[in-house]
C-alpha cells in the first residue's frame, strides 16, 4: 500500500469520525421523513393531473355525441327538404365526429386505468408513510432516552463523585489537618 494511500485512507476514516459525531440520527430521520412527505404530495398531484385529463377526455366526448346527434338531425332535415348534398355532407361531418369519439373514449379508459392504479399506489405509499413516521418516533424516543441514560450515568459514575467522597473523607479527618491539604480535594478529570 502505498503512502498516498494510506494517507487518504486515513484521512476518510478521520473524516467519517468527525461527521460521525456531529449526525443527530433524529434530524436524519425527520428529513427522510419530510422526503417521503414530498413525494406523497407528487403522486397526488400526478394522480390530480390524470383525473383533471380524464375529466377533460370525458368532457370532449359529451361535447362530440352532442354534435353527432345535431348532425344526424341536420342530415335527415336535409334529406326531407330534398338536399342530398347537404345530407352527405352532414353525415361525413358525423362520421368523423364518431370516430373521435372512439378514439376519445380509448384515451378515457387509459386515463381511468392510470388514475385507479396512481390511487393505489398513493394509498400504499401513505401507508408506508405511516409506518415510516410510527418507527421514527420510536426510534428517535429510544435515542433521546439512552442519550439521557448515557447523561445520567455520566454525572453518576464520572470525576465528581470521587471528588465529592475525597471532600467528604477530608471534612470527616478535619482533626488532622495536615492530611487533607487544599491540593488534595480538587476535582481531577
């Protein structure tokens, strides 16, 4: 291995430490948290579109059977007043607005296809979410309550309890002052 290497290996082991100790996992949860947040906001607003495009689909067939049904009334009052020309052209006009609306009713199902399987997956994904969010909380009360566990032992079993029993031999042993100097019951970390 070669010094370089070494060296940045070194380097990445001291660097990851340091970003080790200043991660709060409870802050790394609540941002995945707020990322799944956003993309449950992105399926409904996908799943909104594709309702909004069927809607509209939906809106131009009415619209087109409408003008199917006046041209077939345009066609047999054309044929009554003696007008084939007129009726020819009217049914042509009602032809094409027939194959539209065939072609508009495909594109409606698709759209409904692609609203029922978005609904679905944004139930699942609210779900998940769900889930997501009860393991965070749990997770971030057992970190909060061993950090405190950690804390308390810390302040039980750390530097001032043996200076508050070297304080309390020195008050007890007062009959021999040359014992218990100012330099001996200090705090030592």
């Amino acid at each position: 291995m070669s010094i370089l290497r070494r060296i940045a290996m070194l380097f990445r082991v001291k660097a990851n430490k340091v970003l080790d100790r200043a991660e709060d996992p409870r802050e790394v949860l609540d941002y995945s948290y707020e990322q799944q947040l956003e993309m449950v906001q992105k399926v409904h607003r996908g799943l909104a579109d594709v309702a909004t495009s069927r809607k509209r689909v939906e809106l131009q067939v009415i619209q087109l059977q409408l003008s199917a049904g006046k041209l077939q009334d345009q066609a047999q009052q054309a044929l009554a007043a003696g007008r084939e020309d007129l009726a020819r052209e009217a049914l042509i006009r009602r032809a094409a607005a027939t194959s539209q609306i065939s072609d508009l009713q495909g594109q409606q199902a698709s759209l409904q296809a692609e609203e029922d399987k978005l609904t679905l997956v944004s139930q699942r994904l609210e779900a998940k979410v769900a889930a997501f969010r009860t393991r965070k909380e749990t997770i971030k009360a057992t970190y909060t309550a061993a950090e405190a566990q950690t804390r308390i032992g810390e302040a039980v079993s750390g530097s001032p309890r043996r200076w508050a029993t070297s304080a309390w031999r020195c008050s007890a042993l007062r009959t021999r002052p040359s014992r218990c100097r100012p330099g001996r019951a200090r705090w030592t970390s």
